[in-house]
C-alpha cells in the first residue's frame, strides 16, 4: 500500500511544514530513496538540521542557503548511518561548528544474532552503510536536546538500522526510514532487524503523533493506520514464507522469488533480504530452524512444532 504522495517538492528548496518544521530535498532520487532524501530544519535562530543527507556539496549548499538573516545551525541530529542520511553531517559540522548527535556509530544497536550473522560475513545491503560515520555526541534512548526555541527528544528505534532513532517535536515524529508513505521499509540484516522493527513499530504507534514525517517522500497524516497496515504487511509475509517452508527447506533467496512476483528482477536481491530478516525472526520465535547453521545462504525449514511433529 502506497499512500498519495502527492507532488515531488522542488529540490534544494526550503519548504514549510508548520511546528518550527522546513524540509529540503536532497538530489539523490532512487528506488531506495523514493524522491530523494528529506532533510529537516527545526527552528527560529539557531536551528537543528536533522539527517543532513548524501555528501553532496550542492545539498550542502541548500543547507545553508536556507538559513536566513540571524540564523545558524547549532546542532545536527542523525537518524542512522545510511549513506543517504548520515555522511553530509561531516562537511555541516565543519561549515557550521555544530555537534553531530546521534545514538552511535554505524555498528552500534545491533542485536547479537544479527552481530553473528555479521561475523559470518554478511554484509551490505540496502541504501549502503556510513561505515566512516562517528557522532560527536551519543543520544541515550528518550534524552531530550533543547535548542533556541525548540527541543527534541529520540527514541532509539531500531529495525531497519541498529542505530536508528526516531525524533519527536511539537506535534510530529520525524520516523527517518523506520515509517514511510511510498512503501514498507527494508529491513535488511544484518543491520536490519525484523524482531526489532515490529517493537519499534509498536513503540512509535504509542507515541500518538498527529504526523509522521520520513526520511523519504511526504508526510504522513495518519500516523496510526500506516503503521496498522505496516504491521500487517509484515504478518501477511511471514504467511507466506510459512507457506513456502511448508513445501520444504528453502533458502531466502529461493522464497523471495516464490513470493515477491511482481517485483522487478532488480530488486530481488533487497527483498531476498527481507525474507532472511523475516526467517532470523521466525527461529527466535521457534516456527522455522536453519537446516544446518543460521548463515545467509542456508536453507530453512519448518520448525518441528510447526510441522506438527511433537
């Protein structure tokens, strides 16, 4: 499900979103990043700038081009270590001074199976990891940051990244790449956790925010229902990796072809990633087992209570 996204907002322009709130849009459009990434400034003077994006001198150009008369960024808040969020805040924080503040760098938050699969070489994935990506500043999960005029607090929210934190102000929830409009986000180990994401899910719905604002594409106005249908997008896939276990032990790559039938050959790889995630979540909730060890190319089955076989 695809909510209206209506139309692409200009790139490199500040526009106004109401609560202190403007976003400038990133030139970096892709099948990852919908129509590029979304960068936030909160403020009236000394401004925050959330996800400062792709390192692109033009990009960091429109940064500072939207700072009017009087206003400076003091500070620079990171959802995750992906490179189309993260690397920008090294060149704004030597333009600008401001500390980079974020809950870690890029291997912090990671679960320990997802940590093990890592050892086992599995890597990359995704958007591509900022693997160069240090904060000045560590956030703890729920600190709240008070600025000129404004405050902010983090959740760390992992699922979709380790470090992956979700920011609330005033009325919203800027959700980076945890909650979006124009598709459900890629979870993709092993920094992708689907255990993760379902708690994160749950957590932020308990926030009741009157909006959503993402990483990528447009506002969300109805917090709530995105992340029910998020939810149960999420269940209706593991029915259906269930069901294809049912026929025997499978690899994820194998199960992604089998269910992901209307997706382009191109993309096969990032869902066959998503299976694995959905797969990892099944054995630590004993309904599948590897058939040998838990690795990336391994087949799964059916956990033996599953089958019914006591």
């Amino acid at each position: 499900m695809q909510l209206d996204q209506g139309e692409i907002p200009p790139v490199g322009v500040a526009q106004d979103l109401g609560g202190g709130l403007r976003r400038v849009l990133a030139p970096n459009p892709s099948a990852m990043t919908f129509w590029g990434t979304n960068t936030y400034l909160l403020g009236d003077r000394r401004i925050a700038v959330i996800d400062p994006g792709p390192d692109d001198p033009d990009h960091l150009n429109a940064i500072l081009r939207a700072l009017g008369p009087g206003q400076s960024v003091s500070h620079i808040l990171v959802t995750h270590a992906h490179l189309d969020h993260s690397p920008l805040a090294r060149a704004l924080s030597a333009e600008t001074g401001a500390p980079v503040l974020a809950y870690g760098d890029a291997g912090d938050g990671r679960s320990p199976v997802m940590q093990s699969l890592a050892e086992t070489g599995l890597m990359g994935g995704g958007e591509g990891v900022d693997a160069q990506f240090i904060p000045d500043l560590v956030l703890c999960d729920g600190e709240t940051i008070r600025g000129d005029g404004w405050r902010i607090t983090a959740h760390w929210t992992p699922g979709h990244f380790g470090n992956h934190m979700c920011f609330t102000t005033g009325d919203a929830v800027l959700t980076g790449d945890l909650v979006m409009g124009w598709a459900s986000s890629l979870v993709s180990p092993p920094d992708g956790d689907l255990t993760q994401f379902m708690a994160s899910c749950a957590r932020v719905r308990g926030l009741g925010a009157a909006r959503h604002l993402p990483g990528h594409g447009a506002p969300i106005a109805d917090p709530a229902a995105r992340l029910d249908w998020l939810v149960a997008h999420r269940r209706a896939r593991e029915a259906a990796i269930l069901q294809a276990l049912d026929q025997g032990p499978l690899t994820a790559a194998q199960i992604a072809a089998r269910i992901y039938t209307d997706t382009p050959a191109a993309l096969l790889p990032a869902a066959g990633r998503n299976v694995l995630a959905h797969l990892v979540d099944l054995v630590q909730k004993s309904r599948a087992a590897p058939e040998v060890d838990l690795r990336a190319d391994g087949r799964f089955m059916l956990a033996p209570e599953q089958r019914g076989e006591r």
